[in-house]
C-alpha cells in the first residue's frame, strides 16, 4: 500500500496572501506518525485562504474520479489587481518502488465565469542524496511536455490527441494534468514507476483528502442541512441530512450513513458520554428521479430519552458531521483532513482532549484554523502557525520558544509586545473601541 503525506504548501496571489508558505513536520522516518497541525490568527488574516488552497487542490487533482469544475469568479479567489494564482505543493509519496518527493505546481486565472490553469506542472525526485528533480507532464498554454518529449517529438496523432484534451480541460474548467482522457496517453509514455506516482496524487491521494470549508458548511446548517463528511473504505465524499426531518435518500447514500453512524457510535458515547444516535426507517419509497428511497429520521438517545438529532447542540451536531473524517485521520496514515473553524461551536476541553489523542495516537494529517487558544496548551510548537500582517510572509512559526514552553502565553506576549521576525496582529486600542462605540450611538439616538 502506497502512503501519501502533504509536505509543503505554498500560495501566491489568492484572497488576501500575496505570498504565504506552510510547512509540515513530516518526514520519511515519522510517516506513521500523525500531523496535527493548527493555524491562528486574527480575522481576515488569511486562515480560511489555506483551506481553500487545499480545496483547491482537491478539484484539481480529483478529474480521474470526478469531474469538478474550478471555482466561480464570484469566489474572489485571485488577489484583487493580480491577473494570476499559483499554488506549489509538495508531496512525500511511498510505494513498491520507494520514497520520493513529488511536486506539483500550477498558475491560475480568471475569465468571465471561472477560473481556469494557464500552467502546470508535476515533477519528482529519488529519496536519494545527489538525485535530481524529473518532469513527468508539463504543460502550458503553447506547450505539452511529457517526460522529455514536446508537442513537436510526438506522432501527430498524439500532438492531435493532447491539443484536444488540452482545449476540452480548459472549456471544462478542469486540470489538463489530471484530466482522466490523458491517462491512456501517459501509460503509453510514463514508465510504471512514474504512473504509479501520479495515479498516487489522482486517486490514492485525492481519495482520502478531506476540506470541510465553513464557507460551504454553514449555509448548509443554517438551511438546517447537516452535511456528514464521509470517509467509508467504499464511500468518500459529503452527504447532507435534512435536520428537518424525516430525511428522504437514495438507498445507496442511506446505507453509507447507516455505516457512518455505526461507525461514529463507537467514539461518540465516548466523546460525549451518554449521547449514542439512532436510525429510525419510516418507510421506503419512490424518489422523483425514479431511484428507491429511503426516508427516515437520526434520533439522539440518552438513556431511555430519544429526541430528533435536531435538538442537539450546534456543536454536537458539528463534531457528529466530522466524526468520520476524524477517526480516518486516528486510523489511516493517508488521511488528510483540511477542517476551517474546529473549534466553532466546540466545548475548548473537549476540543483540546480530541486534538491531544489524535497528535499522540493517531497516524494521518489534520490540519484546521481555529481562534481558541487552548490549543495552543497541548500541540507542540512544532505543528503550530500563525499568520502574519505582511501579506508577503503571511505564515510563520513563533521563534525564541522552548518546547516546555506554553505557546499560548508567548503567542499572547507576542501579539502585546512583538519581538517576532514579523508583526502577528493589526494593533487595536481599546480607548479607540470605547470611542468608536460612543460616537456610533450618539448619531443614532
């Protein structure tokens, strides 16, 4: 079995970090090991920009499985007055034929509608002193490079084939590296050491990614839909719940949740002692598609007391709606989970003792933002960063910290009195804040 792991990630140009890089204390030696990494910062600093640089990524590297389209222009996602995005990733992959380190880098901009690749590019190097980085697919607007080959060392028929899978990526708004018509394309031209590198970035790796964006999962809690992100050995993905109730699912996706709930049930009374959830089938039926449905309802039961699982907290219904990608990280060393606002709504002891067993324990990536500073009381200072107010250095590491040090009290020391290579926090007065609220009510009485 192939292990996958993010080591690096670096953006330029998207929302608000004009240059911002994160790097993971992850290496060939700790790959067993988890990675649970928090980001912090003050509002608008550019936290929620890493998750979306990884959601991202998902829609990139995921067209051998599913067709996902780049994100609308509505999105915002290029820095205001840049023509382009770019985003470099870096991967340690293991498989059959040893470790390496795979790159991949891609340019992004806009049309009227979407955006779209103008560049991209996937390399990788031997786990080995001395060995340098090869090309495996390249391709910008006039070129395509395979290995060593331009569009000109190839048979017409192929340049023919690349031209039009090159136009039909850029017409779907999709990667042309990853678009699944090249795949027959690459097999006749990549040695199988090289395809087994890339089908572990497009499906071993894109599989098991997970971005829960609060963006996107809030709207869908305030329509009272509960999106459960899912991470079966046959079912990956999101799936909604109607909280309203009673919920009406095609029978496949039903079945996924039952297993989901079966799953989270065992970590669930645990969690939160007491609180298991119940599946209540009413009745099967006839969907408007034609499909077999099922419709049913999710109970909380405490005891002998069963209520509609809509009764419970925000919170509860949070940690219920990610319980599954959480126990993938604890169990799968492939898991990567990309969560924005953990601790939204979330008890912060709990918080703190969920964190503390999946760094000790567990064996896959966590990654998520987060304003609660209890955090910072049990992650090492080794898997914490911070955002900066220079949009050019927007993610740093605190310096001048030992590990028994406590890096909420010097996180809290550095945001009051600085010493940092970079300023952490957008100073704030509070006499300005009493003023600015004074002068606000007396223009509206």
């Amino acid at each position: 079995m192939a292990i996958i792991k993010i080591k690096k990630i670096n953006i330029q140009n998207l929302r608000n970090v004009r240059q911002g890089e994160i790097v993971l204390a992850v290496n060939f030696e700790t790959f067993l090991q988890a990675n649970v990494v928090g980001l912090y910062g003050q509002n608008g600093s550019g936290k929620t920009t890493i998750v979306d640089a990884f959601s991202l990524l998902k829609t990139l590297i995921s067209g051998w499985l599913t067709e996902m389209k780049l994100p609308s222009k509505e999105k915002r996602l290029i820095l205001a007055g840049e023509q382009t995005a770019s985003m470099n990733v870096e991967f340690l992959v293991e498989n059959q034929f040893g470790t390496f380190f795979v790159n991949y880098y891609v340019e992004l901009q806009e049309d009227q509608h979407r955006l779209y690749t103008t560049l991209e590019r996937l390399t990788y190097r031997e786990n080995t002193k001395g060995k340098r980085s090869k090309i495996l697919v390249a391709v910008t607007e006039k070129d395509v490079q395979i290995r060593q080959l331009k569009l000109d060392d190839l048979s017409e028929q192929a340049r023919i084939q690349l031209l039009v899978i090159q136009q039909l990526a850029r017409k779907q708004n999709m990667s042309f590296l990853f678009h699944k018509d090249i795949k027959p394309l690459l097999k006749e031209r990549l040695s199988e050491l090289e395809m087994q590198l890339l089908q572990n970035i497009a499906v071993d790796f894109s599989r098991d990614l997970h971005v829960v964006n609060n963006q996107n999962i809030a709207p869908l809690f305030e329509e009272r839909m509960m999106p459960f992100s899912i991470h079966l050995e046959k079912t990956r993905g999101l799936i909604p719940y109607d909280l309203n109730g009673p919920a009406l699912l095609p029978e496949d996706a039903f079945y996924a949740l039952c297993e989901v709930i079966e799953q989270s049930n065992q970590v669930l009374s645990a969690i939160i002692p007491g609180l298991t959830i119940k599946i209540n089938i009413i009745t099967k039926q006839m969907m408007d598609n034609g499909e077999q449905g099922i419709r049913f309802e999710f109970l909380s039961q405490r005891g002998e007391r069963e209520l509609p699982l809509r009764t419970e907290s925000e919170g509860i219904l949070k940690i219920i709606s990610i319980l599954s990608v959480l126990i993938a990280v604890y169990n799968n060393p492939n898991a990567c989970v990309v969560i924005d606002e953990l601790d939204s709504g979330v008890f912060e002891y709990l918080l703190g003792e969920l964190l503390t067993v999946i760094d000790e324990d567990g064996k896959g990536q966590l990654i998520f933002t987060s304003h609660n500073l209890r955090v910072l009381e049990v992650l090492a200072i080794k898997n914490l960063w911070f955002t900066t107010t220079n949009e050019h250095h927007r993610y740093m590491q605190l310096k001048g910290i030992k590990e028994v040090n406590n890096a909420r009290d010097v996180y809290l020391r550095a945001i009051q009195l600085g010493g940092q290579d970079e300023e952490i926090y957008k100073e704030t007065k509070t006499f300005k804040i009493k003023r600015a609220f004074r002068k606000a009510g007396v223009q509206h009485d």
